[in-house]
C-alpha cells in the first residue's frame, strides 16, 4: 500500500499530512476572528453615547460640502461608540428617505483623541450613493466593522 502524500511515502507522511491540516485548520480561525465582515471586540464592548445638537450640525455641514444636502429630520443618528483609533473616531449614519437610503461614514475628530468631548471637526466623510455599489461595499462593510451594525447592503 502507498501512502505517498507531499512526495513522502511510509509511515512518515502521516506528519506532514497532520501538520498541513493543522495549519490550514489555525488559518481558518484566524480568518474568522480577523474577519472585516462583523464587528471588532472592542467595538461592541465599548461605550456609546447620543450625539449632541452641535455635532450633529457639524455632521450635516460635512455632508452638505459632499454636494449632499440632506435634512436634519432625514438622518438617522446612531449613538456615537467611544472609540478613538490614531486620534479619529469612527461614525456612520444614514440619510434620505425609503429603501433607498444614502450611508455615510465619517472620521470624527475630538480634542485630546477623546470621543466623550465635544466634537472639534468631521477629518474625513464617505458617501455611499445607492447607484454605487462598491461604495456601497466598502462602507457597509467599514460600519459595519466598527460597529455601527449593517448600515447599508453589501454589494455583491
């Protein structure tokens, strides 16, 4: 009987069969607790708090300087999760009305890199407009890493 496996015949090629199932079985959960595709630890252990009136506007003044210019009622304003990640927080929200709604994302920035302060400036908006499915994609699959849950379908 052969039992050549990886160019190693005899009783010797049990090992390195072993070891490659082994190696492949440890890639395989560290994919899956690497995975960009549902929310990290931290974010679903941290804190989370409201939004106050000011930020909001100054949210909204960033999506306005995208050519967006969504109503203030139109927005749906999850709470902010305090966490702060190279001085920036992560944020995501949706606008618009019915099934088609617009996602966005959003670096905030707050003074001393802490989310429990008053909001300084938005560092960095996204768009995902609902014709955009790569858009759509990747900032789905941003919030949703961060947190924020499914903000909007995932592109194929």
């Amino acid at each position: 009987m052969n039992m050549a496996t990886l160019g190693v015949s005899g009783r010797s090629a049990i090992f390195p069969k072993l070891l490659l199932c082994l190696a492949v079985g440890v890639a395989g959960l560290i994919a899956g607790r690497l995975s960009l595709e549902r929310p990290s630890e931290k974010a679903l252990a941290a804190p989370r708090r409201d939004l106050t009136d000011a930020e909001k506007k100054t949210i909204l003044a960033a999506l306005t300087a995208t050519s967006m210019d969504p109503t203030p009622a139109g927005v749906d304003w999850p709470a902010l999760i305090l966490l702060s990640r190279d001085g920036t927080s992560d944020y995501c929200g949706t606008f618009g009305d019915g099934k088609d709604k617009i996602a966005f994302y959003a670096q905030l920035a707050f003074p001393n890199a802490d989310p429990r302060e008053s909001l300084s400036r938005v560092a960095f908006i996204a768009v995902a407009m609902p014709e955009d499915l790569r858009a759509r994609h990747i900032v789905g699959t941003v919030c949703l890493r961060y947190g924020y849950g499914p903000i909007t379908p995932a592109a194929p």
